[in-house]
C-alpha cells in the first residue's frame, strides 16, 4: 500500500521533532509548510465508530520538547480577528508538543482504523486545533529565520 502523503508528512514532523538531534529553524519551518500543503490534498474521510483512543502514555511533554529546542520561546501574538486586539504571548515549545501530540494520534489512527479514519481526523483536529499552531509557529519561525538572515 502506497502511503498518503499526509501520513508521509506527519511522519516526517513527527521524526524530527522527537528524534533529530540538533534542529534548525529552517528544517522544522519546511516541515511545517509540507503538513500545511497536504492538508490541502487530504481526502475528507470518515471516522471510525470505536471509542478506542490512544494511549497516553505515547504523548510527548513540554520538557521534552523544550529540551529538544533549547533557543526557542515565547513570542508576541494577536488575534486576528480582533483590530485593534490585544497583544498574546505564544509558545513555540507549545506549538511544537501539540502538533506533535496530533499528528502521533492521526499515525496511531492510521495503523489501528485506516486511512479513512486517519484522513478526518488530520483535517479534523487541524481545523479544531493543530493548524493554529502550526501558523503561529510558522510565523515565529519566519521572523527568526529574518532576523538571523540580517
């Protein structure tokens, strides 16, 4: 069986984050923009009826991941939709745990329901939670990559 490319990228994010040892900006920002353009291609798919969920023990923590990216932080945010809105903090060590967290669920869909399962869910919990992540990261990332370019 040919593996969809959202698998492919979930993987992917999935194997650097928990198993690069040194990880730069630009890697983890190209990661990021490969999980963005397959959720694009990601079939809508149906979830499977059972109330079998995950183990959580297969969960990554923030220490974890912190130690893993010991540069980065915190970073300035804004809700969009709110002009003029207040200022937020994000957490880029936050970010990366919940994408992380998400996808290792769509991966452990995909090998116990099937792509199916496995396709909803990734655009799912994109839509509900891991995509704004994955686009507050990705700006911090952008400004840190400008920032050491100049």
């Amino acid at each position: 069986m040919d593996m969809p490319l959202n698998i492919i990228a979930a993987q992917r994010f999935i194997d650097l984050v928990m198993n690069s040892e040194s990880v730069s900006a630009n890697l983890l920002a190209r990661r990021l923009d490969e999980l963005a353009l397959s959720y694009h291609d990601t079939p809508l798919g149906n979830p499977d009826e059972s109330d079998e969920q995950p183990p959580s023990e297969d969960r990554v923590g923030y220490a974890e991941v912190g130690q893993r990216f010991p540069t980065f932080g915190y970073y300035g945010s804004a809700d969009p939709n709110e002009v003029p809105g207040e200022a937020q903090v994000g957490d880029a060590i936050d970010d990366i745990m919940d994408i992380t967290n998400d996808l290792k669920e769509v991966l452990w869909r995909f090998y116990r329901f099937g792509p199916d399962d496995a396709n909803w869910h990734f655009r799912f919990l994109y839509q509900v939670h891991w995509g704004e992540h994955l686009r507050d990261l990705a700006r911090y990332l952008h400004s840190r990559l400008r920032t050491e370019q100049d």
